[in-house]
DNA sequence: CGTGATGTTGATCAGACTCAAGGGAGGTGG
DNA sequence: CCACCTCCCTTGAGTCTGATCAACATCACG
C-alpha cells in the first residue's frame, strides 16, 4: 500500500514538507484543499503540448513523467515524477503547456482546481512561497539534468538517475532498505537518460555487473548506497531538500 | 549604447514584460526598486555554487552564464543571460545556490534586495506572480536545452541556440536587422551546447557555410531566419512571450 | 498457445572526443 | 612603434562512445 494514498493531501504536504516547513494553520489550509482522484492507464497524456488546464494534477500512486519531442519525432522525458509531485504546477502562472505529461506507468492523479490553489496562495503567502519554491526545485533537478545529460557519460547518467529516484522516493516513504519498484521500461530509462535504448540496455547491464544494482521484475535493489552514488558522480544537494544528507 | 542601461528598472520591466502585463501602478512600485549598480569583469564570478545571497542580480549590459561542473571539471552551461534578464531570481526562494554565474564579457550588473523583493511581492501580487513566472519560464528554457542536447545533434544545437538568442535579445531591443553582438568564446558555446571546442568549431563553420550565419569578430548576422529556424528546429513557443510569433 | 511488447545480442557505422600543433589577433610593455 | 605574449581559432589524425540495423529471446497476457 502506497502510504498516504488515501489521503491526497496528506502525500502531498509530506512531499511538500520535504522542501518546506509549514506552520500548523498552513497545513490545515493545504489538507482542506479539494483534490479529485483519477486513475490512468500508462501512456494516456495527462496534458499536452499547447493545452491550456486549469487544474494541476498531483501524483498519488505510480509514476509520471514530462517530456518533449523533435520534430524528428525523437523523445526526450525531462522528468520523472513520483508520488507526491505535480508535475505541472507551472501551469498556475504558464497558461500554455510547453511539455507534455503521461503516465509511464498504470497512475493514480489527483486533479487540483487552479482557483483553489490560487486562493489557497493569496490568503496564505507562505503557502504560496512553497508552491513556488517546489517549481524552484524542479528547475534545479533540470538543471542536474541538464548537466548530465550533457557532460556526462550514459554509465555515469544512469547511476546518476538511479540516486536521484532512490532519494526522492526515500523523502516520500516508497524505499524500504534499498529497494524501490520501478515501473518503467528500458526505451523509458532512455528517453531519460538521452541515450537509445540499446545502449540502455548495455549500460544497465554493465551497471548489475558492476555490483552497482540489481534488478528483480520492475523492482531496484541498491545494494551499495555509497559506490552507486560515487558511480554516478551524485550530490543530493540540488534537490534542496529541508533534512540535507539524506541517506 | 544599450538600451535603458542608464535606467536598470526600466530595463527589468521591459524584459517582464515580454511575459507579463502590468498595471501603470505596478510598474511604478517597480520603477522604484532599489537597485545598486556594479561593473564586473569577465569570469569573476557572481556567485557560486554553495553561495546563500541576499540579493537578486539583474544583468544590465554584456552577458552571463549559468552554469555547473561535474566533479571531472566538465562544465555545462545551463542558460545563458542577457540584458534585462535576473540569472539568481531563484535564491528568493532557495537559500543556497546550486549553480554558479559568472560574465562571460565585461558586464554591468544590478543587486536587488531580496528583502526589497519581497516587500514587493507582498505588497502587490501580482508582482509576485510576475516574478514566479519568470523563474518558471527559466525552468521551460532549461527544458527545452534538455531536449535539445538530449535529442538533437550538435549542428542543430547550435542553430537552435542562435535562434533563441536572437529572439531573447531581439525581445529587449538588442537585434537590428537579424544582426546582435555576441561577446562568448567557442569554447563557451561549446560548454552551452554540450560539445568540444574543436567540434563547436566544425559546427561553425558548417552553418557558415551554409548560410544560416555569419560573423565578422562578435557579430552575429543572421542572413534568412526562416532557414534558421528550420535548421534548428526552432519554435519560440517556449519562451512564453506574450506576443508570440515575434519576427 | 499465439501475439505483441520488452529485453538481449552482434555487427557496423557515424558523430563527436582527444591529442597535438600551428596560425591570428589583440593587448601590453619596453 | 615594435616585439612579445596570451588567448582564441583552426586543422589534421586517430579513437571511442554510442547510434543504427537486424535478429532473436523472453515474458506477460488474453
């Protein structure tokens, strides 16, 4: 059982937390918040390309990702969100989406009025500096990103990846020992990682023979929290996370 | 003589408002802004990864990058940033940088309190929302240079990066016909597009002899925008700018 | 048990890196 | 005003990471 997934707003102010700390009044606030709960077959965007919501959509169980393609028709996922995230909170203050969002793996979303959470943002301005700082931190993942994909190598990037996943789903609850289920296919991984899925496949493998991870079905085993993240030249600090040093 | 140099909120206000519109008295609180004006030479850094600043910069004459190292010493240049842009405007809300900026040619910076920000956007709101929402069109800038070093080879890259510029500078002024000054060394290109100086180069001399550019010392001269833009698979969309479709 | 998606393998090819060396152009000091 | 020095740009050659193409194996699932 996903923790929090009952409770929408629950995961979300525990993701929130995670980068914020709020006053008791806030978290209230956040926990009346209406939140609509759907559930989505992997594949079926969220939001386009061009689209113009209103409404931003919480992950509740599953994964998601962002991405963009060429005009080639190659794809590029710039992000992965877990449980807890909103992958599109830009669209509060962006009215057309520039990326769009799919499930990559069978997902549960909560949808949240843009009204609501502007509302939410005017009575309470701590609230909203949260809200803004959380769009901050995905710009900095991008950021990391961005730097991997264009200064380091495909081994490097992954175990790169595979740190970032591990300690963003530990803030959330969903790693128990090392170990997190990963639902995503290798073309998936590299689209991600920039790389084609060949040589995902490769690096994947050089990675288990490495000792660096194991694999069993959609599950990640880590066996070694230290060599991976030395393996994937990897500091947690531009997750700007409130308890630094995690793990 | 840059536009506005002289009166840096001028300039502030003109860039946002490419993404925004304001209301007369809006503009007058940012008119008033306290703004304290610096010179700095090329690659003196702003500020640095690690850094916890109280104040905001706002690039007023030459340019400055955004950018990390891996801990093999590679370089990738996230963004790059122009006159009347605001590089650190996350630190409002993240306390410690997770990247570093330096000029990359002499530059005249202009140091806005946060606190002073931050009265700002109590005060008025939609300041507020101004300003969350140039730190979110950053965050699509990054994602679309994610997909571009991602997905796309080095020649389209480079033209994409062209393209971008000249509607980013064009945007506050600084492009007369399809000619802009671009004070950056190859192998500062290079680190922006995820290459080696020699294969920046290449890809130079590539687009030069296609047409798409040309150059005589920093000059930049775009001969036909549209083949441009097709070679680098350009559409401006992303920026966000309010009147959209520009050149 | 068939079918489509996913994972695996081999072979070949190309874009881009590294190393190394030489050529300009602009600034500084004598 | 010239000599020099330092960046920066340019070119060539060899190498490597990773792409592409093409099978084939496996697995999940109806």
């Amino acid at each position: 059982m996903i923790a929090g997934s009952h409770f929408p707003n629950t995961l979300m102010i525990r993701k929130l937390e995670t980068i914020f700390t709020f006053a008791d009044e806030e978290k209230q606030a956040l926990l009346n918040l209406p939140i609509q709960v759907i559930t989505l077959k992997a594949d079926q965007d969220i939001v386009r390309v061009g689209d113009r919501p209103s409404q931003c959509c919480l992950i509740l169980e599953g994964f998601s990702c962002v991405y963009k393609l060429t005009s080639e028709g190659k794809r590029q996922i710039m992000a992965l969100y877990v449980p807890g995230d909103i992958p599109d909170l830009q669209s509060l203050h962006l009215k057309a989406m520039d990326i769009s969002i799919a499930p990559i793996s069978p997902c549960t979303v909560g949808f949240i009025q843009h009204d609501d959470v502007r509302h939410l943002c005017e009575r309470y301005p701590r609230i909203a500096a949260a809200f803004w700082r959380e769009t901050l931190v995905d710009g900095s993942i991008f950021r990391e990103w961005l730097l991997n994909v264009g200064r380091r190598e495909a081994y490097t990037r992954m175990a790169h990846l595979l740190c970032e996943l591990l300690i963003r789903l530990k803030a959330v609850g969903l790693v128990e020992g090392g170990i997190f289920d990963l639902p995503i296919t290798q073309a998936e991984l590299a689209d991600a990682i920039g790389t084609s899925s060949v040589h995902m496949n490769r690096v994947l493998q050089a990675l288990r023979a490495d000792g660096l991870v194991q694999t069993k079905g959609k599950q990640v085993i880590v066996p070694d929290w230290e060599k991976l993240k030395e393996a994937g030249d990897f500091d947690p600090f531009y997750l700007h996370l409130e308890e630094a040093g995690v793990v």
